[in-house]
C-alpha cells in the first residue's frame, strides 16, 4: 500500500547530491524540493493561487499537526472532509507529527512512555499527545506524507539523554508505523477515496550532534521500515558546522532508495550545502517568518527593507528575480508598506522569499541534472555573500 | 486640457440612476462606480493582481493625500516617478485633497483663512495643509482625478457654523482650481508626459444637512467649474435617512454633464439607493475595514465569521457568489484563518467583500442599462434583507 502511496526515483546524482521525482497521490514533485511551511492551513500572507503560480509553483507544502489538533480541532478537519477539502489546496500536503510544537511551544510537559502531557500553548488547555493520537490526527488530516511521532531533545543534549530519548523515538516509531497501518487498512476497508487512505509515513532520525546516536538512531528507524526517512532535531541551536557535520554523516548514509528530508532547515545557503551532503526535501519557515520582520532574501544576500537607503530605490528588490513582485514592485514601495504597517508589506516579502527559495530549488535542480552543481553552488554562494547594491 | 484629461458620456438612464463611461488617460470606468480605498497606496490586504483579475476588476481606486504626504512624503513618490511608479498600480487613481482627514484624523488644528495648521497623527510633527500644498502634492502624486481642497464640518454643524465652513470651502475651491491650472500648464510647459500634466480635478459641495446650503455650495462649485462634482460630509454621524435625503435633494441638481461622486459612502444599500438617486461614483472602506473585522458582506446580508455556526460549514461565504475566495474556500476555513489570527482571514474577507461591491455595481449598470434598475433595486434589497442562512 505505502508503494502505491509513494514513488520515488533518482534521475540524477552529482556527487552527493540527487535530483529526484517524488510521486504522490496529488501530483510529482521534483526534488530537491523546498516546501513551504502552512502552520494552520495557511503559508502565511500567500494565497494558494499565487502558490500555484508560475513563478512560485509549490508542488508540496507542510501543515502542522500540532496546531491544526489544537485549532480548529481535528474533529473539525474531519467533519470538512480532510485538510485539502477543508483548507482548499488541492496539492501534495506533508503534516508532521506534533513532536516538535509539543517540545518547543506547550507548558508543562510530562513525558512518559505512552506520550505527552502538555497545556496548549493557545488556551492552557490540558492535552495528551500520542504516537496512536498523532496517527489517528493526521488520518484525519489526510495529508499525503505523516511523520511518525517523535521526542525532540535540546540541541546540545549530552549523550546520554540524547540516547534515552532516542530509544524512546525508536518504540514510538514502531508504534507509530503500527497505528498508521491500522487506519491506513481501516480507510481502505471503509472503501474511503480520499483522508486517510494510501497516505505515506516518514520516519525520523534523531540524536541530536552525536554522530554514534544518529547511526544508531538511522538504524533502528530503517528497521521499523518507512517510506522516507527524515533527519530531525537540527537546527535548534546547534552551531551551524556542527549541523553540517550531521547531515554529511547520516544523509549518505540513509537509504538511497527512499527521499531524505532534513526538517525545519534552514536558509537559502543550508539548502544548498545540505543538498551537496544528499538531502532532498526541506521545509522552513524563514522565508515567511523573515518576510513579516521586513528581510528579503536575495541573490546578493539579505536586504533589509527597514534601510533607510531604499526609501526612493525604484529598483525591485533583487534585479535578478523574475517573481510578480519583483516584476511589479519597487524597493522604495515595499519598504513604505512595511514602515506604515501594510499588511501587503508583510505579503509581498513573503512572495518574493518563497519565489527565492523555490527558484534556488529549481536551480540546484537543473544543476544537477546538466552535473554543473559545483558551480552552481560556488556560484550561488559567492552571490548570495557579495551583498546588496 | 481638463476636456483632454476626462471624458464623460451617460449611456443610459432609469429614473434618477445614469449609466456612463468615464474617460481616464488611464482606461475607461464603467458608472456607476465603486472606487476601493487604497489610503496609503495599497488597497489593504488586496494585491494589485487580484483588482485587475476578473472577479474584481476595479478600473479605478483611490489613494489618501493626506496619509502619502505624510508617509513617504510628496518628495520621495515624486522621485519614484509619481504614485502610479511608485505603487505599481496602472490603472486610475483618485486622490482626495486631505481636507477629511485633516478634519477627522489630526490633533490641534488651526484653522485660518490661509489654510490649517495641524499635527501628523503618526508623530506629532507640525504640518501645513492649504489648497495650493493640497494641489502640488496631488500634482506630485500624479493621479487621474484631483480633488479640491476642502473644509469638513462636522455632520451636525448648525446653520451658521456650515455657512461660513461652506463659504470657506468655496473661496478655497477657487484657490485649488486656479493652482491646479497653474501646475497643469507648468507640466505642459515641461513637455512631462505623466505626473502632473492632463490631471482631472472635481469640486466638493458640502452644507452638512443645510439643503439650503447644499444648494448654494452646489452653486459656487460649479461656478468655479470644475470636471466633475462631489458631495463631501455625509456619512459622518448624521441619520441614515438625512443622508439619503440630501442626496435626492443635491445629486439631481448637479451639471448632468458631469460625473457626481458621493464621497466615503458606503455600505451595499447606500450605493444602490444613491444610484437611484442620481450618484454615479461612490468610495468607501468599509469593503476592507470590515472584512479586517470579520464580516462579509453577502447577497443575503452580513456574515459574521466569529458565529461559531459556521465552524464546520463546508458552503461559501456567499453561496451565489463567483469570486476567487467564494470559488476555492468554505465558510469554516476562512473562519478558521480569522479565529487563528492568520493575516490570510482578513485577505480573503476583504477580498470577497471588495468582489460583492464590484459585482452589485456591475449589476447595477447592467440593469440601468437595460431598464431594470426599479426590479433590481428591489430584488437587491430585499435578498441583503433575508439574512444568511
């Protein structure tokens, strides 16, 4: 069932890095892949029109199990007929599982073996996440990738809690691909189309910066058996060396014939250097985040737009992007939306960022497929390091 | 040269109601018309992409004199090439002339035969606003209608107190019409192709709810002369039913031969029952303000998205409605998006709200147009009257 749910062919590789097609029940995503983050069924200030678009054509974006169990409810998602019909995206849809929000946003976490108690970082609320609620949350969710449910340590966890903790996500993988299997043949049985059937599970590799406990870790998740594998638990911190490090160690190692995700990660640059280690999907909120905080990302770097010096710079904010912003809009305008506080400030870096994001994909792509990434990323890196004129 | 810069022919009549097209060197306008406020050079929440797209299609908005004077200030829009430049936006724009919200948004205000003197309501800073600043700063602007500087008085200003604002106003009409000459022809003499040359300018009647004074401030306006004419200070306190008396008194006396413009008004029923009335262009920002609050505006009346009805209702927000957020989203996701604070509930609902007042605008022409503007009206009202189901 997980076969059908989920192709995945490498059509290229340039030393480590891998172009790649990824087959889901709502359209092929080429990799490497940038996926938007849509937190609560939304990528912040962008429509999915403009999503759709050409010039930023998301094949996939990320919702958040956490925040969608919390608001509005999954009860709510379920009774809309899932988060494509509820949210009205009809393209592939990743949800992760929880673990990380549970870690980084709730109160008063418990942890025990059978999962989390927590209060809802919104209204206090006590809640109880599971490997089994996750599952059934996501079922609901009907997204096309689940993410088996986690524990998350600190960045700098010492060895031995990083390797309590991974044990601890080694069972709740186990448990998690179970309960996934269980609804999966229960959706199937049910004759269900749509939600929760022929969806497909990742499993996620944690041990925080310790290479030995990321084998271990890598192990123990390919022997539960999933249809991608993620790396977890980086970026939260940890110096970026030391990221990198991670990544170069375990991505080669993961099983070539399935997708490697690396979550939560990063800038334009991370991606670059994480897809010469061999990732080939990544999520981030940067482009959105730093977008309502007044920065465009740029071919020549970070552009602040709260700079006094682009209040009258008709040019648009990177010379070298054809996305509709750029096409339309001048610094000196976007700089005045978001010195008076327009919302469509907010907006249009967030459309300009993702079109920088997803356009630095296609070319790492392309790239990759013409074995010039070499000198694509010497190149892209020299620019994005050269600063703004 | 004000022949040049607007044409303005009615096509069709229905009582009272005029349809007509309206020249601009920037595209016709079909009337009546509903122009949506874009107060600092954006239509709040609304990308330029989405008024020129079919579901909206608005040929013309407005853009605040005031609140650009103030921010990014005349200088800097006239560096970027003017508001059109500036903004990105191609179509037509109407400036007011900063006399409302002198009168509405500033602190210690002294008024003197000159001009007012008054503090910026974003930083306390000393300003002065007068019919040549007024004039010069829309020259800079660039934009397609011009409105004379005038004084607001407040609704219930008394008869003596409306008098002497009302003979203000016209000494100050005369004033804004002989700078503005002056600038056109200096434009002209400058062979400028844009900005500030074939600049159209209107006359605002005001009276308060005086008929007497209306009549004789419609008088003084058109004896200064002036490409179209405008009722200023209404909707500002005064009962609903005054309003609309004032209206049916003044609209039918103004030149036929010109564009009469209700100015800040209104809500759906106020723009049908002033076109019935003799109005041909209307502004408002209740569209946008209110969907930022959380209400749409629907063929069977107002909606309020907080109603948790509407937590699991897969309809549209308006189900006889054919806009991009009515074609895609249901009525428990933009509710979702709104409870959730995503910035996307306010885009969708002004959005949809800015489609409903397009769309009655264009089914008020169609109906003047074809002799069944009395049906429509009636049929129009009665269906805002029936409430959402």
């Amino acid at each position: 069932m997980t076969d059908e749910a989920l192709g995945w062919e490498v059509v290229a590789r340039d030393g480590e890095a891998r172009a790649g097609l990824l087959r889901t029940r709502r359209g092929v995503i080429e990799t490497p892949v940038f996926m938007p983050v849509g937190t609560l069924g939304s990528v912040k200030g962008v429509r999915f029109e403009e999503l759709e678009a050409e010039d930023l054509d998301a094949r996939i974006i990320l919702g958040n199990t956490y925040h969608l169990w919390l608001r509005p409810g999954a009860d709510v998602v379920r009774a809309c007929g899932g988060l494509h019909r509820f949210t009205g995206w009809r393209r592939a849809l990743l949800t992760d599982s929880g673990g990380f929000q549970v870690f980084s946003l709730s109160h008063m976490r418990k942890l025990s073996e059978e999962g989390v108690e927590f209060r809802s970082h919104t209204d206090g609320r006590l809640c109880f996440l599971s490997p089994e609620v996750s599952m059934e949350t996501q079922a609901a969710l009907g997204s096309d990738i689940v993410m088996a449910f986690d524990e998350c340590p600190p960045g700098k966890a010492a060895h031995e809690a990083a390797r309590a903790s991974l044990e601890l996500t080694a069972r709740w993988a186990r448990r998690s691909r179970s309960r996934f299997d269980e609804l999966q043949r229960e959706g199937a049985d049910a004759g269900r189309e749509e939600s929760n059937t022929r969806q497909s599970i990742f499993g996620i590799v944690q041990g925080a910066t310790h290479l030995d406990l990321r084998r271990e870790s890598l192990e123990r998740t390919v022997e539960v058996g999933f249809d991608g594998y993620a790396i977890g638990g980086l970026s939260v911190g940890e110096e970026k060396s030391v990221m990198y490090d991670v990544v170069e160690h375990v991505a080669p190692l993961m099983p070539a014939g399935r997708p490697r995700y690396l979550m939560g990660v990063g800038t334009p640059e991370d991606l670059v250097e994480s897809v010469a280690r061999g990732v080939d999907m990544f999520d981030c909120v940067i482009p959105t985040r730093n977008g309502r905080n007044g920065q465009a990302f740029t071919s020549r770097g970070r552009l602040n737009v709260k700079n006094a010096r682009w209040t009258a710079d008709t040019r648009p904010l990177d010379e070298t992007c054809a996305c509709a912003v750029c096409r339309r809009h001048s610094r000196a305008y976007v700089r005045h939306l978001y010195m008076t506080g327009e919302m469509l400030g907010a907006v249009l870096l967030s459309h300009h960022n993702l079109a920088f994001f997803l356009d630095t994909m296609r070319c790492v792509r392309q790239s990759i497929r013409s074995g010039e990434f070499t000198r694509f990323r010497r190149e892209f890196l020299e620019g994005i390091n050269s600063g703004v004129g």
